[in-house]
C-alpha cells in the first residue's frame, strides 16, 4: 500500500528500508494517533495492534464527537501534556467525502462532513 509508506519510513516500520534513509528522523508508534480511520484492511489492522498505534473510528467520532477524540488522541500521545506536538499534522484528503472533496481519490461513505 504505497499510500502508508511515507508514514511507515517515519516509524521505521517499512521492510524496504534501506540505508539512503537513514537521514530521516523516527516517530515512535507512541506518539502518533489516527483520528476519523473509515475503511482499513485486515493488514492494516494488524499493523495497527501489532504496534500499539492509536486509532479513533469514524465510528467513535460519531458517537463522542470531535472534540473529545481529538482529547482522547491527545491524552493518547502526551498525557501529561509535557511535550511540545510534533511539528506535523498529516490530513488525508480522503477522509472528506465527495460533497466536499469531489475529487477525492477513495471516496468511502461515512466521510467527514460539516
């Protein structure tokens, strides 16, 4: 799935690591939570448990609301709120659905929506 591997070279996760990228800095598994996940594969799942990576629904968005994931994804990666965020915030474009985003590459139901 090459549209994880930016995100796998992060977390050093990726088995085709080679050595030219070496240069780029690790993300530690615990310090990153995904927020809003709609249509994961089973290996996806696995990878997920596998290293104990955080990860809030849609499902849990719809129930608890935004606010309160984005809490609890926080609380997740820094409790005691003692670390600067890490500098970056990935937003996948495919997590809006096609009445927002109609150019969407992997339009799922159960989007983000206003």
């Amino acid at each position: 799935n090459i549209h994880g591997m930016p995100l796998s070279f992060l977390l050093k996760l990726n088995p085709l690591h080679h050595p030219q990228f070496n240069w780029i800095a690790h993300l530690p598994t615990e310090c990153l939570a995904y927020i809003g996940l709609r249509d994961m594969n089973e290996g996806e799942k696995e990878i997920l448990m596998k290293h104990g990576i955080k990860a809030c629904s849609m499902h849990k968005v719809d129930c608890y609301g935004i606010g309160k994931v984005v809490e609890m994804a926080l609380n997740y990666v820094n409790l005691q709120r003692d670390r600067p965020m890490h500098p970056g915030l990935s937003f996948d474009i495919d997590a809006l659905g096609p009445s927002v985003a109609p150019s969407t590459g992997t339009s799922v139901s159960n989007s983000v929506s206003w």
